[in-house]
C-alpha cells in the first residue's frame, strides 16, 4: 500500500515497504514454527538437570585433574564452615527471639484459667514456640508447670501440639531467603510447608478426638502405670558439644528465668535473660528462724520457745558467685530487649548469608557424574516389590538425623535449600520432615528419663504424649498415597508465592502471629465468643473447599453461578489486585523514600536531556525541508521496524 503523502517508488514509499515485508518476515517465521513444533511446558516441579559445563574428567592433563581435586577439598571445608556458622546462627536465633520474647512467653502461660481451653492451649503453644524458637524450652516450661500443679496433663496436651507446630517457622524463615530464583523459590517454599501443612492437618483431627475422647493421655497414662520407669542418664547432646565453642562467646541465657515466670515466681520479672554468672556454687546451711507456731516448725527438725518466740531450724541455700561468663554482653549493661534486637539483626544475617552461600557452592559442587549419583542415592525408590519400603527409610533416616543434632528445626532447616536447589525432591523430602518430628520427640524421651523422681512421671507423660500425637498424624497423612495432602497442599502454595513474592511473608504473619493472636484473644473474651465468631469461620472456609473441589473435579452439579467466583469483586477471588497495591506500594518506596535513589534518577534524567539535545543539534544539517513533520514521524518508526 503506497505511504500517504509518498509517490509509488518514490525513497519514502520503498522504505515503507521494505519495513512491513521485513516486520511479517520477523513475525511470520515464529507463527509458523509454533504452529508446526508447539513448545512443552516445563514442569516446574521436576528436578533441574545439573549439567557439567567444564572439562571431563578424561580429558584432563595431570595438573589440570590435581587442580581440580584441591578445588573438590577446598569447596568441601568451605560448605562444612558454612553449615557449622547456619547452624550456629540457628541456635544464636533462638536466643534472640527468647531475649525478645521469653518473658512475654512466660506471662502468656500464667493464665491457667485460659490454658484449660484446648484452642487457647494449642495457638499458646504456637505463639511461645515462634518467641522462643525452640520447642524444646516450651516443653520444658510445660513439664515444669505439671510439676509444680499449676497445669494438669490433660491440659497440656493441646499445648504440646501447639509447640509441634510452632517448631516449623524457622525452615519457613529459611526458605523465605531463596526467594531470588522463581522456581527455587517454588521448591524451597513447599519444601518448608510440608511441614506445617502435615502439623495443621493433624491437629485439626487428633486435636477435637483428644477433647472427646483424651485417647493420648490415656494411652501414655497407661504406659506410665504399666512400666517401673528409673531416672536414667542424661540425653545425649551432640550438637552443642561442637557449637557451643562458638555461641557461647557470642551469648549465653539463663532459662530458668523464663519457667520461673510461668510458674508464678515474682522475683523473675525482675532478672535478666542473659546469663552474667556462669560458675556458681550452692551451699546449704542448717539456720534457726522464727515461726508463728508450734504447727508450723519443720518437721523432723528442733522446735523450741525462747524470749516468746518458737523457733525452729530450716535447710537454707545460698549460691555463691565464682566466676563470671565470657560471652561478649556480659560487661554491656544493656536491657535483654536491645541484646536481643541486635543479636536478631546478626544471626539473620549470618543466616541469610550463609544460605546464599552454600546454594551457590553446592550448584558448583553437585555438577556432572556426582550429581547424578546423588540424585539417584536420594530420590530412587527400591525395584517395584519393595518401592514402597523406601519412604519409611527416610523416616528413619529423619529420625536418626534429627537424634544426631538434637533439633529438628536444624535438619528441616539444612533440607530446604537442597530442595530449592533440585537435589532432593518435594516427594522425598515429606519422609525426611516426618522423620524429624518422630526424631525431636525421642531426644524429649531421653531428656525426660533423665528428669527427678519428683518431675519425672509428668515429664514423660508429655514427652509420651508428643510422640504418639507425631505418629498417629503419620499412621493419617502417609501409608496411602491418596492421603498424602500435605504435599499437594505445599505444592499448590508453592506455585502462589513463586507468582506473588511477597504472599510467602504474608503467609509467615498469617498463620504464625495473627491467627493464633485472634483465637487467643477470642479465648480470653470466653467460649461463647470463641464458638460465636469460630463456627460460621469454619462453616465458611468448609464451603469455600468444597466448592473449589467440585469446580474442579464435577462443576456440573453446581448451580450455575458457582462453577467460578467471577460473581465476586476480583480482589476477594485473585491476588491480582492485591498484588498492584503491592508492586505499587514498593515502587513508591523506591522511588519516594531513598533519597539516594531519587536523587541519582534525576542526574540520569539531566544526562538524558543533554544527550538529546546535542542529538537533535547533529541532526539538524541532515533535516530534509521536503517532508513534513508527520512524514518525518512515520520515516522514524518505519526505520526502527526495519
């Protein structure tokens, strides 16, 4: 078609013409490939290949092979450091959120009267795991609180689940640090929920058939009573034998503080978290003090009446300080508050840069036949007869790893970014987070046995109580593969937070602050505001799932305006709006808050305009006056297609 204002094979009308031809040609090519070869999809969710972009092996000089051997060492040390610093910075992350939190962790339990709600009970239990980052500590402030009678058992039990689920925010954390590389992202996040997936469904059947029929207490009570239990040796304790070097320079706590709070001790209010004297000595003295009466002497000991007062004698303990700790707060002077802000800030920060650091040295590492081999050795299942043995292997291997550290918080937390990476697999990986939760219970076991005469039936009990509640959720969620819904579950929010970033740190406040703070809170107000707002919640969310399912699987027995949520207004059916006002949101941060920024914005503006101006100076001797200003416009674009 002749250019307007053009002359058929005049300069203007050809260099039109030759931009469309070459613009259908750029064009053409791809329709017509698409249309003859269609491009598979990927599957996001299979494993990367992780190919070997160097030399073989083979093909090597002997340098260049002696080389590479000292590289294979050096990168093997290097990933061993790194992982001891991950985990050191894991343990001085509990200290941090115990310094932040503990005694607000403490507060939160002295209310028996809400602790005998089984709701309350359970988001308590999540709430003072997430403070205290260790569900070792709230079990021992739990058990400390059986014994001394301010809680009962029976009451616990929903505590302990509460704590079960709470352990699995830090591989939550973990996995919210991979969010650079959107399938890793995808991977590493579902990796990390299966686990609270697996704990949230669990809870959601065992913890009403614990309230109806107290299966739990009543099976362990019957373990308690049948075997003639002795206190035994203390619980193995592997892991700090190799990290306490280390994190004891950085920061120790006195733990005491924290149960004595929960059990009521006034005096704990007003002592710090930080440990200041770390070599003490008890001494016990037999001392005679005055009684208001005869009733109240001590029995077995001297009671006599001197100058109208009745005096008796009575063991008292003193401790003497020997020796201060070597920690670097030690001489700070500071309030636990600021000590565990700043600790906070450094171990996410060592945490964070470790991670990036051992994902980059294993992509390095796990390259050509090694990877291979490694894939295979972890995600292979056993020839067909046995094929089904191998998940229960990884339980074991769970259990037995997390028995060696002594946290599941740690091996849950050192799997993520191998599941991010591509070298084990989501499907693999379920097992293994099973494992874990079997393998925390058992060293809570062994710690138990190693309790007081006095603590030590009530401290097993709860131990007790923890394992059987992890594999009766096991015996739910994985023999049958149709059963196995945690790790759809992971999986379909995997897919969600690789699409919208920021819905993983949503999800974080979501479910482990402020859903546990409102039932809390409604807990307090009484069970009769709790079922008030909590049944039509539940009624709601039940037929939200029921009709998503049904849209999937049989949309034709719905009515016609369910078979999709389009009748509703976008942002209650999408996070696409929300995630505008997000993006939206973050763009202005950019662009409004950094000064920095805004100010080197408009210095490349100012450039810019320079530079278009001397442009339009050195095009001025090539301005041809023929051509209007239109014609010279549409020679511009058709030149760019060209």
């Amino acid at each position: 078609r002749p250019h307007r204002g053009a002359l058929p094979f005049s300069p203007l009308f050809l260099l039109s013409f030759y931009a469309e031809l070459a613009r259908k040609d750029v064009k053409d090519p791809e329709s017509r490939s698409e249309e003859s070869e269609p491009e598979e999809e990927q599957d996001p969710w299979d494993l990367p290949e992780l190919r070997d972009t160097g030399l073989k092996w083979s093909g090597e000089e002997r340098s260049g092979k002696v080389l590479r051997v000292l590289k294979s060492i050096v990168k093997f040390i290097l990933l061993l450091g790194l992982l001891y610093v991950f985990v050191c910075s894991l343990d001085i992350l509990s200290s941090a959120f115990q310094l932040v939190g503990g005694k607000a962790a403490g507060d939160i339990f002295q209310d028996n009267a809400v602790l005998s709600n089984p709701v309350a009970g359970l988001v308590i239990g999540v709430l003072v795991t997430v403070l205290v980052q260790s569900s070792s500590t709230s079990s021992s402030i739990v058990v400390s609180m059986v014994s001394s009678g301010l809680l009962e058992v029976k009451s616990a039990v929903p505590i302990i689940m509460g704590a079960n689920i709470g352990t699995s925010v830090t591989n939550t954390i973990v996995a919210v640090m991979q969010a650079g590389d959107r399938n890793e992202f995808r991977r590493a996040f579902a990796g990390a929920t299966v686990h609270d997936f697996f704990n949230w469904l669990s809870v959601l059947v065992l913890l009403p058939l614990e309230v109806a029929s107290g299966y739990l207490y009543r099976l362990t009570k019957l373990i308690i009573d049948s075997f003639n239990i002795q206190t035994g040796a203390d619980a193995p304790d592997l892991l700090k034998v190799i990290t306490e070097p280390l994190t004891k320079n950085i920061i120790e706590l006195d733990t005491s503080v924290i149960r004595d709070i929960a059990t009521g001790d006034p005096a704990a209010r007003n002592k710090s978290l930080v440990k200041i004297w770390c070599k003490t000595e008890k001494i016990t003295n037999l001392v005679n003090i005055t009684v208001p009466g005869f009733a109240n002497c001590t029995p077995g000991a001297l009671c006599w009446e001197e100058d109208g007062q009745i005096w008796t004698q009575e063991n008292q303990t003193e401790t003497n300080n020997l020796g201060k700790c070597t920690h670097m707060f030690v001489y700070a002077n500071l309030p636990d508050l600021a000590v565990g802000l700043i600790l906070l800030a450094l171990s996410l920060l060592a945490l964070c840069t470790c991670l990036i650091l051992i994902v980059k040295l294993l992509n390095s590492m796990l390259k050509g036949q090694v990877a291979v081999v490694i894939k295979k050795v972890l995600n292979t299942d056993f020839p067909f007869p046995f094929a089904w043995v191998t998940g229960y292997i990884a339980i074991l291997v769970g259990a037995g790893m997390t028995f060696i550290v002594q946290s599941s918080s740690v091996f849950t937390s050192a799997i993520t970014p191998l599941v991010g990476i591509g070298v084990i697999s989501l499907e693999r990986a379920y097992p293994l987070t099973l494992g874990s939760n079997i393998g925390t219970t058992t060293t809570a076991i062994l710690a138990a046995l190693a309790s007081p005469g006095e603590t030590l039936a009530n401290s097993l009990q709860i131990s007790l109580c923890h394992f059987f509640f992890n594999i009766s959720g096991i015996l739910l969620w994985y023999p049958i593969p149709f059963t196995r819904i945690p790790i759809r579950l992971a999986k379909a929010l995997g897919n969600r937070t690789a699409k919208y970033r920021w819905f993983a740190a949503l999800y974080l406040i979501l479910i482990f602050l402020l859903f546990p703070l409102l039932v809390l809170g409604l807990s307090i107000a009484g069970w009769q505001v709790l079922v008030g707002v909590g049944v039509p919640v539940v009624v709601l969310a039940i037929f939200v799932v029921v009709v998503n399912i049904m849209q999937k699987r049989c949309p034709r027995f719905l009515p016609s305006f369910l078979r999709s949520w389009d009748f509703l207004p976008k942002p209650l059916h999408s996070l696409k709006p929300w995630d505008k006002v997000v993006t939206a949101g973050m763009s202005f941060c950019r662009t409004r808050c950094c000064c920095c920024c805004k100010c080197c914005k408009e210095k490349e503006k100012d450039e810019e305009k320079d530079d278009m101006k001397t442009k339009d100076k050195t095009l001025e001797m090539y301005d041809n006056p023929a051509l209007t200003i239109e014609d010279e416009a549409k020679v511009k674009v058709t030149a760019t297609h060209l």
